[in-house]
C-alpha cells in the first residue's frame, strides 16, 4: 500500500493537485490510500474544491486526520458568530466560499446543515496508525507548555498511553510543533509521526541550525525527514507549495 500524505493544504486545491500529480497518486488504484493531515480550508481560494475533492475518494482509501482549523470552524459554526481569529484565519471567508451566503450570519447558520461539510467533520480522526506510521496533525499528546494570550502561559499534562488521549487532549495537541516534541524526545518507538501544522523551515532555522529564505518555491519548505518524523506543513499560504510525501509500506 502506497499512502500519499499531505498537510496544511489550507484551501489551495490547485497546489494539492500538483503535487498529488508529481507524485503519481491514482484515486482508482486499490493500493493507493490519500491521506490529508488537517487544515484542508482557510487561507486559500479554494476550499470548496478541496473539500469536492476529499470526499469524492473512496472512503475506504482515504485518511482524513482533523487540524486546529477544522476545531475553529466548529467552535464558530457552535458559538454562531466569529471572533477576529476567525477572520485572520481566513475561517470567515471558508464559510462564505462553501455555503455561497451574502454574509455571515447566514453563512454560519447554512454551515450547520451543509451536507458535504458536515460528512467531511463526522469523517475525521484525531490520529491514525498503520504498522509503522502514524499520521497526527500537531502531534502525539504529551506534556508541553503553551503561550497563550497576551503573553499568559498554560500547562498541558497527559501521562497515560497516548492512544487513551480524550478528545479535548487531541484538541490541544492539534496545537503542538511536533518538530519541538520531536527534538524534546517525544516519539513513538519503531514508528514514524507524520505531522503538520508547524512549516518545514521553521525546523530548518531552529533544529538544523540552517537560513530558511523566505521566498516562495524555497526548498526550506519541502518535506522536513529524520527518523521519526515527517514534517509536512509547507506554510502554503505563503510559499505556495503543498507537500506530497509518498509512504509505502
């Protein structure tokens, strides 16, 4: 089985089906298994082909792990208004796109019944394993200290067997730079992590000690590989690039 791995794709469909092209993923190949990290929307032009695209694939060769954006649309379809986040983050504009609303009040209220949208959250996982992968958005739960907001910290503990992480544990390590866990030790023996959610040059700068150019296409933001770990998140909304790492086992 062939599984093609991507991360962060943050509504850019075009760039998706690039790389998915170049690495010559076949949706109608039995061995061949899609695998999306997170993050599918916001930021990008294209959410709506993103989502099309995910939930046109068999389900039964398709790997949908859910990011942190995927928990703010919720959390703002849940609250039904958006907070300035929502709006940085580009979740404002995914809803507009998906649902065709003139605003955003009705944008909000058509996302609760939004077929595909909705098919596409009941889809998602919190993580999910084969023999000698697994594939996480942030990374596996652990303890790590966060900065939260205006500069206030707090602790995130979890002890127990990862795989018995709740579901709130899996909301906030949606938030870890898996790449710092990776360095601090945190790893699963004998398997590697695939993640997201923190860009490839990030450790390029702060592990490998090495100048990341900020320019779009840069080879800092290709795959980031060690053992242990496969670091895919390419900050596509800005390099414009979305990885595709082929996983073959």
């Amino acid at each position: 089985m062939k599984y093609f791995i991507v991360a962060d794709v943050h509504g850019f469909y075009d760039e998706m089906i690039a790389a998915l092209n170049d690495a010559h993923f076949d949706r109608d190949n039995p061995d061949h298994t899609f695998v999306s990290l997170g993050d599918l929307f916001d930021r990008g032009p294209k959410p709506a082909e993103c989502l099309e695209f995910v939930m046109g694939l068999d389900p039964d060769r398709r790997i949908l792990i859910r990011g942190n954006h995927e928990d703010l649309m919720e959390q703002a379809i849940a609250r039904d208004s958006f907070l300035s986040h929502d709006i940085s983050n580009g979740t404002k504009r995914t809803t507009l796109a998906l649902t065709g609303a003139a605003n955003s009040v009705d944008a909000l209220i058509a996302m609760r019944t939004l077929p595909l949208y909705n098919e596409y959250i009941a889809s998602t996982l919190d993580w999910a394993e084969t023999d000698g992968a697994i594939f996480v958005h942030g990374w596996i739960p652990h303890y790590v200290e966060l900065k939260g907001f205006q500069g206030t910290y707090y602790r995130h503990y979890y002890e127990e067997n990862w795989r018995d992480a709740s579901r709130d544990e899996w909301k906030a390590a949606r938030w870890y730079n898996g790449i710092e866990s990776w360095a601090d030790g945190v790893r699963e023996p004998n398997m590697t992590i695939f993640c997201g959610h923190w860009h490839t040059s990030w450790a390029r700068c702060y592990i490998d000690d090495e100048y990341a150019e900020w320019t779009r296409n840069s080879e800092a933001f290709r795959p980031w590989v060690r053992e242990g770990i496969v670091a895919l998140d390419a900050c596509t909304a800005w390099s414009h690039i979305v990885n595709c790492y082929v996983y073959e086992e």
